[in-house]
C-alpha cells in the first residue's frame, strides 16, 4: 500500500490556510480520479470547506508487508587518504659565503 505526504489547502478561521498530511492508499494514484480517495480521508479528518490538494509526493511503497528490515552495515572506520607531496624544483647546495679578506677563516 503506497504511503504519500499531501500538501492541502482549505478555509480555515481566520481564512485560507495550508495543511499536511500522511496517507496511506490501498492503491498508488494514477490519474485525477484517485485523488477522490484522498479528499474523502481529509473530509473524515474534518477539512470539508474549500480543500484543494497542492501536492503529494509518494515516499513509501513496502513490497510486502511481513519483509523483514535488511540489518544496516556497521560503520567502517575512517582512514584518511595521504596528502601528496609536493616537492619544489631541485636548488643547488648552499656555498658558505667566502671569508672576507683580513679575517681569520
């Protein structure tokens, strides 16, 4: 059974106001047709003056309803990759400065 988020609009107190909701159809919504279902479960839930359904999004579908969740993987730990290393263009060796005349090396 297909499970949607509706988004609704409808007159409220103080006038126009938006809602949400969770549905769950006996069948997934195909045409214009199926919303009917879906405007029937808002009149039960009290929203009967002016609803006009904004959107609805399909975000759960169970293939069975008796499955068993798949175990989720424990996390693995975080090795952190290498920075590369970056070497600069080759320089010559350093000279010592020659020794000034009149001093002792």
């Amino acid at each position: 059974m297909p499970r949607y988020y509706v988004s609704f609009s409808f007159a409220g107190v103080s006038g126009f106001a938006v809602g949400s909701a969770d549905i769950t159809t006996p069948d997934p919504i195909a045409s214009s047709d199926d919303l009917k279902s879906l405007y029937g479960f808002l009149a039960q839930q009290g929203f009967r003056d002016n609803v006009k359904i904004l959107g609805f999004s399909l975000y759960a579908t169970p293939t069975h309803p008796a499955a068993t969740p798949q175990p989720i993987p424990a996390p693995q730990p975080h090795h952190p990759t290498p920075k590369p290393q970056h070497h600069s263009a080759s320089q010559p060796p350093r000279r010592r400065p020659s020794p000034r005349p009149g001093r002792p090396s």
